[in-house]
C-alpha cells in the first residue's frame, strides 16, 4: 500500500515505565516528584503527552499506589507547562509461574493479580486524559512471567474508563490485540474514535522488522488514531517509520535509556531527538492542545481528597 506521511505529529514520552531500569541509569526517575519533573522536562522539549507509571521512591520497584498517582497527577497539572497526562493502567495484571513441570501455586515474587476496579481506581481518582489499555494476554520475557488481560477483564477496565470520560490507549503488543480492540469498539466498550499505541520490539510480542509493523499499521482502521515505538537502538528509527507510515512517536526512558552509544538518555534528551527526526523530514511537531482537540479530551483536576 502506498504510505501517508503524517505532516501534523504529535510526541508521547514514556518517562519510567515499571521494568528493572531503575539502577542502570540515574536519570531513570523514581519518587513522584522526579517523575514529575522529568515529565515537565519532556514537556518542555516538545513532547504533548506524557506516559507515567510510579515507582517506590527508595528502591525504584514499579508501585500501583494511588498516593504516588494522585503526587504526580497534581505535580504536572501545577506545573507552568501544558501536557496531556497518560497513566498507566497495566498493573495488577501480572502472574510469574513456578518451574515447568510445577508451575503452581504462582511465584509470590512478581505476582501482581488485581480485579478490574482496582486496576483503575488510580484513573478514576487522578482523571487523567488517557490511560493505557493493553489489549491481550502475552508472555513476557523475564523468566515465565504472563501479563494477563482476559476477555472479561478488558471489557471490564474498558467500560469503567469510557464512564470516567478517560481515552484509553490500546496498547497492542500483536495483530490479535488489535483484533479484540476492534471488537471492544464493535460492541460499544469504547468509542468508536480509539487510540492505539504499537508495541513493536518487546519481547515476545510483535518483532520490530518493518514488515511486521506494517502489518500491524495496516490493522489499524482509517479512523482512529495512533502512535508507535521500538525498544533500545531502534527507538529513533521507529520516531521516522512511524511518521512515514502515518501515525505519531513515543520516545522516553521506559523504552530505551540511552542517546547514543554509551551516552546516558534524559527523557527531554529523547524528546529533542525526536523533534529533530521529525522537523528534519518536513512535518510539524503539534502540542497539548491540538492534541486533545484531535482525539476529544477532557483536562481535569483530580478528584478532590
């Protein structure tokens, strides 16, 4: 199929995401209020939404607090800078088997299982403009970990989002995933206006090579909206394919730690390359506000204590 350059490019910047990454960089924030800053900073070098989880402000190790959301939430929407606020919701869905021939009762280390409300009861208090939605069961690959997201869980997380007036993003790790995501938006889960972010590179998900990810754009109907990264090296390449095959970039720490070989990444480091990729093949990085007018997005305060 012949691509449709995107001219009008917004940038999503992954600040610290919830893998191991907390003690192989020092930039890779922890406490909400480095988590905050570092978005500010992307924000500032030119990045409209900012993608957060929360850490333990001493060991670094992904949290699911409500406090630690509610800190961040507040710490950005003080802030002397416009960004659209994205939360994850991808916690408390995680289930480490035990070896193959017992893999019950599941591993207590790194078995975080959850019900659907209280996967989001962090969004539904700190009201957010997005948060994440990943759309599928994958295995991962530290060890015999499985991120889980059922049928009925999705439907679940799905529904309560859309009642919050929150967008979720499809995080779609696989063609399959899109495919369950279209028939969310089939019967009336979620708006029919989605936003999809591919997941291209992460293990054992969808490989990063190119035809794989036109496959995965070409699963994307023409209606909704949608962005696209790669893992490590590859993060930067990905900021020009994506663009090329129409769609929107997602840099940050989450992804990938470094600006060059062994140079340490910032995440406004990483944003500024990525407006560099951008400007540089002719089409224009867009801000907050262009952003929520183009996916219909409500900013509020969080919910009063």
């Amino acid at each position: 199929m012949p691509l449709t350059m995107n001219r009008e490019v917004f940038i999503t910047c992954a600040v610290t995401g919830s893998g191991a990454t907390q003690d192989r960089s020092p930039h890779v924030p922890r406490s909400p209020e480095q988590i905050a800053n570092s978005a500010i900073d992307a924000a500032k070098a030119g990045a409209a939404i900012v993608h957060c989880h929360v850490r333990d402000p001493e060991t670094g190790k992904p949290r699911r607090d409500v406090e630690l959301y509610r800190e961040v939430t507040e710490r950005i929407r003080d802030a002397n800078v416009d960004v659209v606020l994205n939360l994850t919701a991808g916690m408390g869905g995680d289930m480490v088997f035990g070896d193959p021939e017992t893999p019950l009762p599941l591993r207590p280390v790194g078995t975080d299982m959850a019900g659907a409300t209280e996967r989001v009861e962090h969004v539904r208090v700190c009201l957010p403009e997005i948060c994440t939605l990943d759309c599928g069961t994958m295995n991962f690959a530290e060890a015999d970990y499985v991120m889980t997201n059922t049928p009925g869980m999705l439907r679940a997380m799905g529904g309560m989002m859309t009642q919050m007036g929150v967008k979720p993003e499809i995080e779609a790790f696989d063609t399959g995933h899109l495919w369950f995501a279209k028939e969310l938006v089939k019967e009336g889960v979620l708006a029919p206006d989605a936003l999809v972010q591919l997941c291209m590179g992460v293990p054992w998900g969808a490989p990063d090579d190119l035809n794989t990810f036109m496959a995965m754009v070409n699963n994307v109907p023409d209606d909704w909206n949608w962005s696209a990264f790669s893992l490590g090296r590859n993060q930067m390449a990905y900021v020009a394919a994506a663009v090329l095959a129409g769609g929107n970039v997602r840099v940050g720490l989450e992804d990938n730690l470094w600006l060059g070989k062994g140079e340490l990444a910032t995440n406004a480091q990483l944003v500024e390359r990525a407006v560099t990729i951008i400007e540089t093949m002719g089409a224009r990085v867009i801000g907050p506000d262009e952003v929520r007018a183009r996916l219909n997005l409500t900013k509020r305060a969080p919910m009063a204590i």
